[in-house]
C-alpha cells in the first residue's frame, strides 16, 4: 500500500542520482515502514559513488487505521508556513491519489514537521507503541556524545526494541554558570545527559506524582528561557552538580526536590560515545 516517488539526489560526495522515496505510508498494510521510521532508516538511500546511506527529508502522509491517525510529516524548513498546510492538507480535501479515507471524519487529523515531531505524536497516540518500548527503552544503555568545535553541544541516544530517538544536549543561557573550559564544558553535558535519562518524554523514571510536583515547582521557581520541561530538569539536574550550594540560596524547592531523587532507582546506564571517556554509570545509582 506504500506509494513511492522518484527524487534527485546529491550526495556530499559530489554524486548526483535518481531513487524511489515513499510519499504515503499506511502502516497497518506496511508494518516495516513503520519500523523504519521508529529506527531511523525512513526513506534513507545508498549513493551509489560512495555508498553513504543518504537521509532524504520530504512531505508523507503516515496512516494508521488502528489508531485513526492521518497525518501529514512535512520537512522542518516548512514549519513556518504550518498554517497555509493545514488549509492545504486538509481543509482543500488534499489527498494521496486513490487513497482517500473512507470515513474521514474518524480520523484525527495532524500536521508535523520532521521525524521527531511524528514520534512525539506517537508516543502520545499510540498505546501500543509506548507500552511496548518503554520497558525496552528503560533496559537499554543511552550513549551521549559531545559535539566538536563548532558543532552543536551533543545529543543522547536513547534505543527501544525499534524505536531509536536522539535529544540534544544544550549550554546553560548566561546564568551566572561559567564554561570557560573545554573540560568544564564536558562536565556540564555530561550532568545534562545525566538528568534527560532520568526525566525525558520518552521513559522517564518520574511517577505521575513526581512530574506533578516538579511542574508546581518550575512555575513557583521558574528559569529564565527554560519553557520545555524535560530540557529545564536536565539543566536543573546539571546545575546542582555543578554548584549546589549557589542553587540551593536561589532555587530552595527545586534543590530539595532534585536531594529527594537521591534514591530514586533508575536502571538505566549512560555510557559516552567520546574516545576516552568511557562508560558512565547512571545518575540514578549515586
């Protein structure tokens, strides 16, 4: 049921060529698609000079019968005309040809940018694909890495029975946290990577009292510039590594929650993926 267009393709080797990139993905007809798309190898292509396996970002619309999702993942660079799509996509009946919905008004309609925006919806819309993954994403190493001169700060990785997601680690914003030092700089990533293997979208070890909680304090105690929550746990997480003391005067019930995840069991490891860093325990085992 997969419908596939053919692209042109450059690669970074200077190699120009033709492949078939999937523009409709019904996956209760082509579960391996769907596979693909949690692993990351969606619409990946070999060159065929150099055999680089090339990403190719395009518009798809990804149908899900199961769960009643019809949605279109459009690129990121498209994002700042979101609200032309959604008149395009939907409200002028834009469809797949010969794939209109029977039903249509079942389904629940959405429109994202880019892959991680179609996980995080399905993290949310799925019941099946989180209670699967979670457990997996729970048991499995997440591997961080520090970016290099010039390049973004890094990422971690987190590996489920198929899913494969990646959060980017940030620098604080002019917070009176000074990084002057490529090995202070390390160290505040390696805190931040620490505190998303404990709280982030996809498995975090917070029961629902504990999130509840942690989102009364960040609006009695909030910082600057910080609106997502799984980013602003991780910096908080960070910066009472690096100076709890100096926190805990300005921020007293956020330091006093991070104090009562001591013993909190995450099972979780965090290993580096940078040459000689090695392996990290997790936070949660202090």
């Amino acid at each position: 049921m997969a419908l596939k267009a053919t692209y042109d393709i450059r690669c970074s080797c200077g190699a120009a060529f033709r492949g078939d990139i999937c523009e409709y993905v019904f996956v209760d007809h082509d579960p391996e698609l769907k596979d693909a798309i949690l692993s990351g190898e969606f619409n990946r292509v070999p060159c065929p000079s150099c055999g680089e396996r090339l990403s190719v970002e395009n518009r798809f619309m990804y149908r899900d019968e199961k769960n009643r999702l019809w949605v279109w993942v459009c690129r990121k660079d498209e994002e700042p005309a979101r609200d032309t799509l959604i008149g395009e996509l939907f409200e002028k009946n834009t469809f797949v040809d010969c794939h209109f919905l029977d039903d249509e008004e079942a389904y629940r309609k959405h429109v994202v940018f880019g892959r991680d925006a179609l996980l995080e919806l399905l993290w949310k819309e799925d019941r099946d694909l989180r209670s699967e993954e979670e457990k997996f994403l729970k048991r499995h190493s997440a591997f961080w890495w520090v970016g290099g001169e010039g390049a973004d700060p890094g990422g971690i990785l987190f590996t489920g029975k198929n899913l494969r997601v990646s959060m980017p680690l940030r620098f604080p914003e002019a917070r009176g946290i000074g990084l002057s030092s490529q090995k202070e700089k390390v160290r505040w990533l390696k805190h931040y990577a620490q505190g998303l293997n404990v709280h982030n979208p996809y498995s975090s070890f917070l029961d629902k009292r504990l999130i509840s909680r942690w989102e009364r304090i960040r609006e009695k105690e909030p910082l600057d510039r910080v609106e997502n929550g799984f980013a602003d746990f991780a910096e908080t997480w960070a910066r009472v590594k690096i100076d709890a003391k100096r926190f805990a005067t300005r921020y007293p019930e956020r330091y006093a929650f991070f104090e009562g995840l001591r013993k909190r069991n995450v099972s979780r490891t965090v290993r580096s993926l940078n040459p000689g860093k090695g392996s990290r325990k997790s936070p949660g085992r202090r």
